[in-house]
C-alpha cells in the first residue's frame, strides 16, 4: 500500500514538475488578467477570434490530422542546406528589413534596432530534443551575435515565435519589449522587468523612440500548455517618420484586412505570413494566394512574405509556399520582395526578388 501511495506521489510530482517548466511560461493574472476580462472578444473564460474561426476545417477530425501526420511527406525539408547572406545588423541609416527565417527579422530605423519574435533555437518546443528541428543553413545567426536591441516586439506567445532560451539570451541587450496583452506575463517569469514591457490590445498604440506602435486584429490563437486563448495573437503596425510598416504575426484570411486598411490607410510594406496552411486547418494560416490578396486588401506597397524558410510546421512541401506567392504576385501584379535568408531589404531602394530556392529544389532531380 505505501509503495503504490509512494509511486503515485512521485509521479504527481514528476507531472507536476513537467507542467511548470520555465519554458511554459505563465498565464496572466492580476491586473493583466483584468484588462484581458474586459476585451470585447473575450467569452466563457477565453480569447475568441473577431469573426468565426473553427480551429479545424469542415468534416475535419484530430484523427484524420494524426493519419496525416503519420504518413508525412517526404519533401518537407530542403534537399540541401539553404544559403543565407551574412546579414548586416548595425545599420546607422535608411529604413531595413533583414530576415533571419520563417517569422524572425531585423527592422532597422536608421540607428534603432526592432528584433522581431526572434527564434534562434533549433527547434519550436519547450523540449530542445524534441520539435521539429530547423532546416540545414538556417543557423547562421544567434543571439549572441547582438548587441544592444532597443526594441523586441513579440507578436504571440507560440514557440515559434516566443523562444525561452532566445529572450534569456536577449533580454539585458533589450531597451523594452512591445508585445500583445498577455503575453508580458511570460516575460516576466523569465526575468525580464515590468517597467520594460509594453502589452497593446488591438487598435490601442504606444510611442517609442519617435515611433509608432500599433496592435490590431489577426486570426489566429495562442497557448503555450493546454489552454488556449488566454493571451491575446495579434499584427501590429509600425509608423516611422517616413514609412508605414504592417507587420502581420500568425492571421488566417479574413475581413480583418480590409478592415485594417480602411481604418489605418495603405502600407509601404506588408510582411505577412506564408506557409505551415493545411486544408485541416484553414481559417487559421493563410494560403499563399490568401496572402497576396491579404497584401492587396493593405493596399501594400511591397510584401515580404515570412513564416516560411526554417521550420516544417505543417505537411506542405518547404518551398510550396514561395512557389505559390510568387506565381499569384505575378498574377495579381503585386509587387513582392524575396531576400535570401539574411539579405536585407532597404525601403525605398533595393526589394531582392530572385527566385533562389529554385537552386536548392534542383539539388532533388
């Protein structure tokens, strides 16, 4: 008897233990949880979407994503490692983009340095050996190769775009944190300081160093453990002395676009989100020709295309997405930036557009 109480209390324990790991984070209370109660989409104890947004696809079951996954494809990452551009972080003049793989990138405002959900771990998971692991070539940059960050903005608290071990690393190089509502909870417990956090629920805005920052509405979801919904997935919105910049997180296709357009006015640059979509799931990744209506919706400028180039998050094949955005940027005579991984795009000067992936998808035939 005191042997199997013994084993069900160390194992208790050992749960218990396992669930309250620092990389989980944690969920916001007090006065956060507060303004979270009060948003208007928040219903019976959670976050909802603006509009509809059913986690799976009609006639769509766990079971039918499980044999999916089971069967997996064998094309989901490159043939060969991806070749990247060593990437210049120490701007001192113009406005730059310079991406570091699916949704980390480097906004450079003349000398202000915005580091954008940075993810320099290997993997998307609160367990380093477990995940799915980044591409061959991508690994190029770490967190320690920076040095003073006046901004990290985070968009949502998912691993792929909120790194435990990437905001450690970070965190004292860091001049403060915008992010959506919520999700300073997280930071917090991984030590960096309250009055260093800035958390916006959609359409309110903040001033930071001579810019404008604005959350507003995607859709998407959130959720770091087993709870979904209980800190706020959002795009944001960049306005510099010279430039408007969108920058778009995890959203599904939606009104929310034009919307966004109607009451904010047209972009210089869209980045947007472009790969890890599965019919099983459709309301909350776009497809790729969702993503060149989304950026028509803006009435951007320019698109970057992001959430793509590092990590297979879904069963399409890794260059599916490129391939697709760029024949319907073509088609809808969208004007469409594709760097290499660490090349920079400078507004108003130089927007990449080779087609680069082609040579590495040649190593398969």
């Amino acid at each position: 008897m005191y042997i199997s109480f013994t084993i069900i209390l160390i194992s208790v324990l050992i749960i218990y233990l396992i669930l309250n790991i620092p990389a989980f984070g944690r969920l916001p209370g007090g006065a956060r949880r507060d303004r979270i109660k009060i948003l208007p989409t928040y219903n019976n104890g959670q976050i909802r979407n603006f509009a509809n947004t059913p986690d799976l696809g009609e006639g769509v079951t766990y079971l039918d994503i499980m044999k999916a996954m089971i069967k997996g494809n064998a094309h989901t990452k490159p043939p060969a490692p991806l070749p990247f551009v060593k990437p210049e972080i120490d701007s001192v003049e113009g406005t730059k983009v310079t991406w570091f793989g699916h949704s980390s990138y480097l906004l450079q405002i003349d000398k202000i340095k915005i580091l954008v959900d940075p993810v320099f771990s290997r993997s998307t998971s609160p367990f380093s050996f477990v995940g799915n692991k980044s591409y061959d070539g991508t690994d190029f940059i770490h967190a320690e190769d920076f040095g003073k960050i006046d901004i990290i903005l985070i968009t949502h608290d998912h691993y792929d775009h909120l790194d435990m071990d990437s905001i450690l690393k970070l965190k004292d190089k860091a001049g403060h944190f915008v992010t959506s509502l919520g999700v300073g909870a997280h930071l917090e417990r991984w030590g960096v300081p309250a009055e260093k956090i800035t958390e916006l629920s959609w359409a309110e805005s903040t001033s930071l160093l001579g810019l404008n920052f604005t959350g507003t509405i995607a859709r998407h979801f959130s959720g770091r453990k087993f709870k979904r919904g209980q800190t706020l997935w959002s795009a944001f919105i960049i306005q510099t002395p010279s430039y408007k910049i969108f920058l778009g997180g995890d959203s599904g296709y939606g009104s929310h676009f034009k919307m966004i357009h109607d009451k904010y006015g047209s972009f210089d640059l869209a980045i947007l989100e472009c790969g890890q979509y599965n019919a099983y799931w459709p309301y909350i990744h776009m497809f790729p020709e969702q993503v060149v209506q989304a950026a028509k919706d803006l009435e951007a400028k320019v698109l970057l295309p992001v959430h793509w180039g590092k990590f297979s998050l879904a069963l399409h094949d890794w260059d599916d997405s490129i391939r697709r955005v760029v024949k319907s940027a073509e088609e809808q005579q969208q004007k469409i930036t594709t760097p290499q991984l660490g090349e920079t795009v400078v507004l108003g000067e130089s927007y990449p557009d080779s087609k680069w992936w082609l040579n590495v998808a040649a190593v398969k035939q």
